[in-house]
C-alpha cells in the first residue's frame, strides 16, 4: 500500500536545487523498528553536536519538496535575525533532511541511542508516546521557552495535551494538519450548502452529509463527495477516527491489552461510511491519486483529503473552499496530527547548545505564517491572531479544526506512517468496498489492535 502524506505532500518548486547547497540531504531506507537498537549508531547519521562546532545547531526534518523550501525560508528568516523576536540575534544552522517514513523514525531513535543525535528534530506528534517514555528524547524547560515568548498558553489545549508524557513536555509543536473537506464553491452554491457568508454551512447529522453528498452530483451532474481509499495505509483510518471521536466514544489500548474501544459506536460509524460512499452518489472505489485528479478536474463537488493538498488544489484553477471536517455526530471533532520539534536524547547536553536549541524553536514557531502558506495550521496560537493569517483563504476557514483535534491513540505502534494505520485500513477498506459487512470489519479492527498489543515495545 502507498499513502500521500503530509511530509512531503507538495510538489518540489523548480528552485530546490539552488538551496541544497545550504543544507544536507541523508537517505536512507531502512526500516523495520525491531531492528532499532541491535543495529547499533549508523555511521551515516548527522554529525554530532559537538562536533558541528560551538555556534552551530544540528537540525533534522523529514520535509521535502515545497515543504521543504517553506522551511528553508523559515530557516533564512531566523538564521538572518529578527529584531520583532526575543534573543533577536540569528543562527548557523546544519540541516540535515532524511526521507519519510519508518526510515526517519528509525533513525532518531538510533541516534538518540547511540549518542550521535541532533539538536533539533522534526517528529509527528503521534509519534511520541514510542520515543519520550523509552527515553530516546528529552524534556523541554517551560521557563527557557517562557523567556523566548512561547508558553503552554500559545497552543490549542487538544494539541497541547499530547506533547506530554507522564505530565513533562517533550514536544513542542509547529502545526496541526488536519483531515478536512475542500469544495467547489460553485457546486456548493448551486447545491444550497453554503451560509450567508460563502463559507459551508454546518452539517449537523449523517443524513445530511448524505443529502449534501446527493446535492453536489446534481449540481456537478457526476459525483457529490470524492475519498481515495483503495490501497492506502492511512486515509480509511483518519476517516474513521474523525467520526468515532464524533460519537463521543474512547479509541484506547492500554499496554498488554485487551483494546478498549466502543463496538457499537465503531459499527454505527462505519454503517455510515458505507452509506456515504455507496458507489452511486459516491465513488466507494478511488485510490488517493484518482479522488484528488477527480476532484481537481471537476469530477466531484467535495473531496475529503489532509489539508496538504491545498497547494495542488489550488493550481488547478477551481473555485476553492475549505471547512474542517463536518460535524455529523454527537461532538466536533477532527482528526488531525502534528509536526512537531523534540531534543533528541542527548547524554551529557552542554547547557549553552540546549539554550540555543530552545531559542531556535521559539524563532520557526514566530516565523510559522510562513508555514500557513502549505495549508497547514500554525499551532502557535499568535500568528493565528494576527490579520495576515485571517486574510490566507482558504486557509483561516479550517483554523477551528485545531480545537477539536483528534489524533492517533498514544501507543508507540501508532501514529504518522505506522503499521497500526494500515491494519486499520485494511478491513475497512473491506467493508466499503462491498465485501465484508461493518460487523465484521469493526471486529477485525479490534483484532488487529489486539494482537498490537501484545508486541513488545522494541525501544522501551
């Protein structure tokens, strides 16, 4: 299975070979986390932090493309200085870019552990609960980041919560990227689904998110609602936990296991994703590529996709509108993750470099506007006030969706990229595909979190 992921889910811009100059890109394709500390530190990790040199802070991210180059220029912002930001002086800066995927976690844990880690990395939020309770990263001061400008109060409380592990913050986070709708304004229009102000008017319940879906064929005359599920590892599963968050209802696996989850509530939702895609009003049978090129080419009046496809939506030309995912049940809820900044753990830090590790963190989260022009929702509350955010269309019509995110359960097998996810899918791509009931599929769910439980934690 193959899964576009908010990593690198912008094309690359024409101008990414001028700037790789400043910067390192490491690729590297192992994978498998068993294999995590038997393989003992790779020679070809970043250069210590000690060894980069007094002044220099070592940097690792996972983003490629046009997310890249949005962090290059955030990484040119604070490197020059900026006299709007507390500790205003700038940085040098070695960034080291690794692929996506299980190699890049893999790798920060083997740093971490070998004692060649990085100053700063990049790490989805979901990925947490594998790293902070192994102690493969290490706790930010609260005080050191207070007197940078950036406090606990900065952050949506849903986002906040999940940067903590046994209530010490390990994490720090950039943003919050959503699972939302985008829709063809027009179709919107001629569909009766949007409000006085343009923007699209609550749903309220599962019959009508149906009736909309029914609206916006008869107005594009083809499809209502697109979703690319068809040999995808994650898109089935933000679809489900959005919804099942709706029901009010608790996704928990405690460690050993049994799983603790809501029979009844999984099944009435997943009852609900049959109804929606039924292959008639909506396609049931797309992968992730054909509901974004059908949506794109006027084939469909909403499209149910993370909200880092907003760049490629927006260079086809349509009339664009975005919304978080619609409220259908008996909470808001939106099923989102992270990207996030942790210290890699370090065995003996010098105190001088942590300090600059925390300034540099507070400096991106200042320049994170900046971000906001890939979709993604800047999670420092700030730049979120301020008018330039506001005026970013169609981006400040889904900033809401961060107070009612909802991400992976926070177990180390879960989260961005894992096999949790595809396990997850799996059966209910079954189920919408017309071959296995939602019973079934909801038992088969529970399953497969079953027999996750019972593996050992490999870096515990």
């Amino acid at each position: 299975m193959s899964s576009r992921l908010p990593a690198h889910g912008v094309p690359a811009a024409s101008g990414l070979g001028r700037r790789l100059s400043r910067r390192r890109l490491l690729r590297h394709t192992m994978t498998g986390a068993g294999a995590l500390l038997a393989a003992g530190p790779l020679a070809g990790c970043a250069v210590p932090a000690a060894a980069s040199g007094a002044s220099t802070l070592s940097v690792w991210d996972l983003f490629q493309g046009g997310d890249g180059m949005l962090m290059d220029d955030m990484i040119d912002a604070v490197s020059k200085g900026s006299k709007g930001s507390k500790g205003s002086e700038g940085f040098d800066i070695d960034r080291t870019i690794l692929d996506w995927g299980p190699s890049y976690y893999t790798k920060l844990a083997m740093s971490a552990a070998g004692g060649r880690a990085s100053d700063v990395a990049a790490m989805h939020l979901s990925r947490l609960a594998g790293y902070a309770p192994g102690g493969l990263v290490d706790a930010f001061d609260l005080d050191l980041l207070a007197e940078f400008g950036v406090t606990r109060k900065d952050f949506a409380p849903a986002v906040w919560e999940r940067t903590q592990h046994d209530g010490t913050v390990y994490a720090i986070p950039l943003d919050v990227h959503p699972f939302i709708v985008f829709y063809d304004q027009e179709a919107a229009e001629s569909a009766g689904l949007l409000d006085s102000s343009g923007e699209l008017a609550p749903m309220g319940s599962p019959e009508a998110l149906l009736d909309a879906g029914k609206a916006l064929a008869e107005a594009t005359g083809q499809a209502g609602i697109l979703f690319g599920h068809v040999t995808d590892t994650a898109q089935n599963w933000r679809l489900f936990a959005g919804l099942y968050a709706q029901t009010g209802a608790e996704f928990t696996l405690p460690d050993g296991g049994p799983p603790e989850i809501d029979v009844d509530a999984a099944v009435r939702v997943v009852t609900f994703m049959q109804q929606l895609f039924d292959g008639r009003t909506n396609p049931n049978n797309l992968d992730y590529y054909g509901s974004v090129a059908g949506f794109t080419g006027g084939r469909g009046g909403m499209a149910m996709l993370g909200e880092w496809e907003l760049p490629t939506l927006k260079e086809s030309g349509i009339p664009l509108g975005a919304a978080p995912f619609p409220q259908v049940f008996d909470k808001p809820a939106v099923y989102t993750d992270s990207h996030s900044f942790v210290l890699p753990h370090q065995k003996d830090p010098d105190p001088a470099r942590r300090r600059e590790a925390h300034r540099y963190v507070a400096a991106i989260l200042e320049q994170s506007l900046t971000w906001a022009g890939a979709g993604h929702i800047p999670a420092y509350r700030p730049v979120l006030a301020e008018p330039a955010y506001a005026a970013l269309k169609p981006q400040s019509s889904y900033a809401d969706a961060a107070k009612v995110a909802v991400l992976d359960p926070p177990n180390w097998f879960a989260g961005a990229g894992s096999n949790f996810q595809n396990r997850m899918c799996q059966p209910l791509q079954s189920a919408l595909l017309g071959n296995t009931s939602a019973e079934k599929a909801v038992r088969q769910m529970v399953r497969e979190a079953d027999a996750l439980l019972r593996q050992p934690n490999p870096v515990a």
